[in-house]
C-alpha cells in the first residue's frame, strides 16, 4: 500500500490542513471517510445504471474533501469524473470510458484512508508486543 504508492498524500499540504483545522481536524477527516465511501459507492452506482447524471455530485464532493486534506491523486481523479460527467450530460451520452477510472478511485481512497489512519491513530504505528508468553527482559533481577 503505502509502500507501492509512496505519493498518494500531500504530508505537507495534510499536516497544514491539520494545523489551521486545530481540534476539529480529527472530526473533518471522519466526515471524509464517510462521505467518500457514500459518494464512492453513488459512482459505482450510477456507472452500473449508466445514469450520467448520479455521477457528477458525488465526484464533486469527494474532489473537494480530497484535496482540503491532501490527496491531491484521489482528487484528480475525482475531478475527472466530474468533469467528464458533466460534459457528457450536454452532450446526452454515457461516459463508458470512465469505467477504469471509477475502478481507480475506490482502491486510491483505500489507500489513502490507511495512510491517514496510520498518520493520525497511534495505536496503528506503535509496535505489537510478541504475544502471549513473549520473554520478558527483567526476568533475572532480583534473582542470586
């Protein structure tokens, strides 16, 4: 995951995001999470019903949660979405070549909701004991 796509989060641009958000910053990235998956799966939704039409809010709104907290990739390709949807609204035709794209972005917003747990829950980065019956290092003091 972050590993294969190292660039998939602006630190810079989410660590600023983080600052000027203060305390709420924890609730803005929950309401991220959830809006994306809900608008993530109105995409999916309106790519297999081939309503052009479904698929232009959502992009917008996942395009702009994106970006405020630096994932500027999940973006992208939510603008694109967009953009294309919308073009494809006036010109009354469906956007089959989107499909690739709509694929792209559930598994981009995975990835990038990991990385940003993994930067903001503490117990994700910490490292796990060895399990029960682990050695313990103090096991001869006290000991003659």
């Amino acid at each position: 995951m972050s590993d294969e796509r190292p660039d998939i989060v602006d630190w810079v641009h989410f660590e600023k995001s983080r600052a000027e958000l203060g305390p709420g910053f924890i609730r803005i990235l929950s309401y991220f999470k959830e809006d994306g998956v809900k608008s993530i799966a109105q995409i999916e939704s309106a790519m297999r019903e081939q309503n052009t039409t479904d698929l232009v809010l959502p992009a917008h709104t996942l395009k702009g949660e994106a970006r405020q907290l630096g994932a500027e990739p999940l973006a992208k390709i939510a603008e694109l979405i967009e953009s294309t949807a919308r073009f494809c609204v006036e010109s009354h035709r469906f956007p089959d070549e989107l499909v690739p794209e709509v694929v792209e972005l559930r598994r981009l917003f995975t990835d990038t909701i990991a990385l940003f747990d993994k930067e903001t829950n503490p117990l994700l980065t910490r490292d796990r004991p060895a399990g029960f019956g682990r050695k313990v290092g103090n096991q001869g003091f006290g000991r003659i």
